[in-house]
C-alpha cells in the first residue's frame, strides 16, 4: 500500500514537471521573439511628419476699429468691454465698446478750433467788405474829380497857353490816378477773395475733422457687420484681445466673425522636417479635444521663409493645411493633430530601424537564416521613425535580429552583386555564419 502511495506520488510530480515544460516549448516553437527577431514584412509604407496645430477659418470678417481713428488722433485706444468669445451675434450687435476719453479731449479741443475758425473767417469777410466800399466810394469821388479837371480844361481853352497848359496837366492827373484806383480795386478785390478762401478753407478742415471725430466717437461702439460667432484676435505676442487690451490704428481689428464651414489648420514645421513637406500632401487630422475623431487634409501652403517662435529652439515654418470636411463642431483654436504624409508606397519590403547598421558607410543588416546569423548588405530606401524599406538584400519573410549577436566582431560583411568593395575591418567579402544559441524558430 505504501509502495502504491509512493508510486503515485511520484506520478503525480512528473505530469507537474513535464507538462508545463512541454508547454513553454511549443510556445517558443509557436510564437517569435519580436524583441529580438523581426521578419521582413511586405505591405504598405507611408513616411509622415507629425506636428501640432490650432484650427482657424480660411476666412473670416473682421470687426475693426471705425475707419478714420488716426486722423482723428485716436493713435491708441483701450478695449473697455467685449462680448464672450464664442457669443453668437446677429448683424448690428454691439460686440465691443472703446474708451472714449482721448477722443472726448479731441472733441473739445477741434470745437473750440472750429469757432475760432468761423470768427476769423466772419472778421475776414468784415474787413473785405469795409475795405472794398471804401475803395469804390473812392473811386466815385476821383470820378466826379476827373469830371471838373475835364471842365476846367474846356474852360481854359480861350486862356493863356500857361493856364491852358496846367489845366491839360491836372486832367491827365486825375485821369490816371482813376485808372490806378480801378486797378487796385481789382486788386484788393483778389486780396479778398484769397483771404476768404484761406479762412474758409481752415473752417471746412475743422468742420471735417469734427466730423471725422464725431463720427469715430459714434464708431466706438462696434457693432458686428454681419451674423456669426465672436473669436478673439491674436496679438503679436500670442495672447487674444480681451477687455482692457490695447487696439490702434496699425492693427485695428477687435474680433473676427469666422465662416466655421471652411477652416485650416495652422502648424509648424521644424527646418529638419520641412523639406519633406509640399503642397498636395495628404494629412489626416486628430483633434485634441476629441481624439477619437479623424478628419482629412490637404496641405494648402509652406512658407518660404523660418521664423523663431516662442518656446522653439530651431527656426520653423508655417504650414497650412485644409480641412476637408465641413463639421459645425470644428472651432477656431482647437488644438490639432496632424500627421503630414510626406512617401507612400504600396509594396515595399521593410524592417524595424533598430535592425539597420551601418559599417564604413555601407548599410548591413544581422540575418537569421537556419541556425547562423551572417552580417548582410543591404541597399535602403526611404525611412520612417519605426521602418526602413529594403531596395536590395532582403527578401520577404527573412528574419533579422534587432540588435547585434554574441560574437558579431568575427563576422564578414556579405557584399551585394555589384557593389563597391570597401576594405572591411572584419577581413574578407564572404558571410560566415555563425550558430546561435537558441534555435531558428519557424
């Protein structure tokens, strides 16, 4: 009975060992280490450059200061009160409002200009008037004077010639001092009527410019020109617009009023990258705010030109990529995600790029085949973060190591048909293979 007990004891404890044993060998059997061991895979590769955005219409309609405010001196003015961001206003909805203290000064200060204006141009007129009437008045007299001279010289016609000869004398006196007086009363006339327009013309500026003032006064309640949703306006430093902020003449704009139907997301491209990038690419788009929503795109524009922008450590360039789908959930601002596709092809052959080394400037890869690993060359195309694909030396289900085997300093580098030879420092174009120390797995 008790050599029974033992047997089964025993029996037992053998099935515990063998089983388990068994098992974690058909799973190595059954199942690669990806970790170390990767097949070449044939399929499709796409290169894409990844980057962050904000959305923002393609086009908007500005809310802005009322034209006019730089000539009425309004050079620089403070944003008192503005509505919501994101409010929904009709056409003529007061969006903001302006402080008006500068100009209430200005006001004032041309009122007062204007009435000095008109007392001149009134003095003017007085004074013209006055100095005309006295010069026709004149005029008149030293015509009744020419009158007698021409009576007194009638007169001496029977005279002695002396006498006859003075009166000749004061007539033609008389008669040329007339014809002065006609012509400096032509000319004061123009003197008159130059000083009327100088006056008049400095009462119709000041009449304009408080106009002008008037009119920016009234504008400083800005009314919305036309129905949609209120976004902020960026300043140059990145920060929006809000009550308190300061607008001027150079850079009026307030709020904008966006067509949320056509919109474009904004991103930058660091200066490694933007080579890759040009316009037509594809781009598929995430949203921060709700990832599990894709949007397609198109890239639209690339600048030119690099600029630094807050917190980048390398130049970058603006990109501009539409939306292609219309989403009334699409606001300006959302944070963007936006996966560029720069190379796509449909059948290519990679690998992981942790199995691609490089010796001498020849690219080589570590290849499993059977129980040896030889160090083979390989010819490589384009590269993504994770892939590389292989043009030459590899073919489909090939299995390459991830990282270099135990004694991989003695291997030979397998040269391609064709290829440049290069002095080696392992010695020698021929692959030895070596045996690993786990089996091939199937």
């Amino acid at each position: 009975m008790r050599f029974l007990l033992t047997r089964r004891f025993l029996t037992i404890a053998l099935v515990a060992l063998v089983v388990p044993g068994a098992w974690l060998i058909a799973r190595d059997q059954g199942d690669e280490d990806t970790s170390v061991v990767a097949r070449v895979k044939r399929g499709t590769f796409r290169v894409t450059v990844a980057t962050s955005g904000e959305l923002r219409a393609r086009e908007s309609v500005q809310i802005t200061l009322p034209p006019g405010t730089q000539q009425a001196g309004a050079y620089q003015n403070k944003i008192t009160t503005l509505v919501p961001e994101g409010t929904i206003v009709k056409e003529g909805d007061i969006v903001a409002q302006i402080d008006r203290s500068t100009l209430a000064n200005k006001h004032q200060e041309v009122t007062l200009a204007l009435t000095k204006a008109e007392a001149q141009y009134e003095q003017a007129m007085l004074d013209s008037t006055l100095n005309l009437s006295t010069a026709r008045e004149n005029i008149h007299t030293m015509d009744l004077g020419l009158e007698e001279k021409r009576l007194a010289k009638e007169q001496a016609v029977y005279e002695a010639p002396t006498i006859k000869r003075q009166a000749e004398i004061d007539y033609e006196k008389a008669e040329r001092a007339l014809a002065q007086a006609r012509t400096d009363y032509q000319t004061k006339t123009e003197q008159a009527q130059a000083k009327m327009r100088e006056v008049g013309a400095d009462v119709e500026r000041q009449r304009n410019l408080l106009k002008i003032v008037q009119t920016v006064m009234a504008g400083f309640t800005v009314r919305a020109p036309s129905p949609g949703m209120v976004i902020y306006v960026k300043e140059w430093n990145g920060r929006k617009r809000t009550a308190g902020s300061q607008v001027n003449s150079w850079e009026p704009s307030v709020a904008t009023l966006p067509d949320l139907s056509q919109m474009e997301s904004v991103t930058y491209v660091n200066e490694i990258d933007i080579r890759k990038i040009a316009v037509g690419q594809p781009v598929v788009i995430t949203l921060d705010s709700d990832p599990s929503k894709q949007y397609t795109g198109t890239v639209t524009g690339v600048a030119n030109v690099g600029e630094q922008r807050p917190n980048a450590d390398s130049k970058v360039f603006e990109v501009k990529v539409k939306v292609a789908q219309p989403d009334t959930t699409l606001r300006p601002g959302m944070t963007t995600g936006n996966a560029i596709e720069t190379y796509l092809a449909e059948s290519a052959l990679s690998v992981p790029i942790e199995a691609l080394s490089n010796e001498d400037g020849v690219p080589f890869v570590f290849k499993q085949s059977g129980g040896n690993v030889a160090k083979q060359e390989v010819v490589t195309g384009a590269m993504s973060e994770d892939d590389v694909i292989i043009v030459q030396g590899l073919e489909e289900d090939d299995r390459v190591l991830l990282s270099p085997p135990q004694g991989h300093q003695g291997l030979s580098l397998a040269r391609l048909p064709g290829s440049p030879r290069r002095p080696m420092t392992a010695g020698g174009d021929t692959a030895v293979g070596v045996p690993m120390s786990v089996p091939p797995r199937n």
